[in-house]
C-alpha cells in the first residue's frame, strides 16, 4: 500500500510504496517522528524553491537598476531614459 505524506497545506504530497513498508516496520512513535520530518522537509523544499525565485527576480532588478544608473551617468539622455523605462518594465514584472 502506498504512503503518502502531506506537507502542512496539503498542496504537496510524497508518495512511495518502498517506504511505506519500512514506515509501518517502525514502532509508532518513530513513525509518527518521521511522517513529520517528511512532511516538513516538502515545506523547506517549497521554501527554498520560493527563495530561488526571489533571488533570480532581485538578480534581475539589480541588473536592470545597474544598467539605469550607467545610462544615467552617459552623456545621452536617450539611452538614459530607455535604460529607466528598461528599469520600470522591469520592476512592474516582479510585482
């Protein structure tokens, strides 16, 4: 029989029928230990997922700041002003 284990929204679910017998192999209370442990492992893996995203977004929005402020300090106020319009286009995507 197959176990599946829920994290703690229940949006996300691990199933595998190997463990589930050596989980029920397991005294209750270490059973019990390790549902949870699975369950909020699946947590940390949507977390760091979310947190990876964040990261790449924030890589973007620096570039993007980066490549504003270089145009500002040019002496074209054209590419000054694509390069903010770059940045704003930018920014209203993240959020």
């Amino acid at each position: 029989m197959p176990l599946s284990i829920f994290d703690h929204t229940g949006s996300r679910v691990r199933t595998d029928e190997t463990f589930a017998a050596e989980l029920a192999a397991l005294p209750e209370a270490e059973r019990e230990d390790t549902a949870e442990f699975i369950s909020r492992n699946l947590d940390v893996e949507e977390i760091e997922a979310e947190l990876t995203a964040a990261k790449s977004e924030l890589a973007h929005l620096r570039y993007a700041e980066d490549r504003a402020r270089t145009a500002l300090a040019a002496s074209s106020k054209v590419d000054a002003i694509d390069s903010l319009r770059r940045y704003i286009a930018a920014s209203r995507q993240v959020s």
